[in-house]
C-alpha cells in the first residue's frame, strides 16, 4: 500500500490526476475502511477540482464513521479549501 501511495502522491506532483484518481479509487475499494486511505482519494479529488465528489466522500465517511475526529478534521479541511 505504501508504494501506491508514492504513486498517487508522484502523480499528483507531476499534474496526472486521472492516473492519481484512477489509483486513489482502486486503493480506496480494496480497503474501504481506512480513513487514510478515504482521506487520499479526497486530496485527489479536491486537486482535480472534482468539489461535489469531494463532498460526498465526506458525507459517506460521516455516516461510516460518526463522531471521528479525523472525519470532522478533513470536513474542516477541504471545507475550508472548496
């Protein structure tokens, strides 16, 4: 997973979006759990200027996950940035 990660971060870096989000939504199914993993896929989102997508990935880690801290971190984040 961590070599993904470099990926999508270096895709992100050299203005590839369609390959960092076709790599963050491959990672992100294959562990749907992983807040880090949900809060990549945002990032890729928000920087491929893909805002409404952005705002329901929030609103699907607010119903997974009520009351976390790091969702509520990440709706402040990229709430603040939109």
């Amino acid at each position: 997973m961590a070599s993904d990660v470099d990926k999508i971060r270096d895709h992100l870096n050299n203005n590839r979006h369609n390959e960092a989000l076709t790599l963050a939504r491959k990672l992100a199914r294959a562990s749907p759990g992983d807040l880090k993993v949900r809060a990549l896929l945002i990032e890729v989102l928000f920087t491929k200027g893909e805002h409404g997508a952005v705002q329901t990935e929030l609103a699907e880690l607010e119903r997974d996950h009520t009351g976390h801290a790091d969702v509520q971190k990440l709706r402040v984040r990229f709430k603040k940035r939109s």
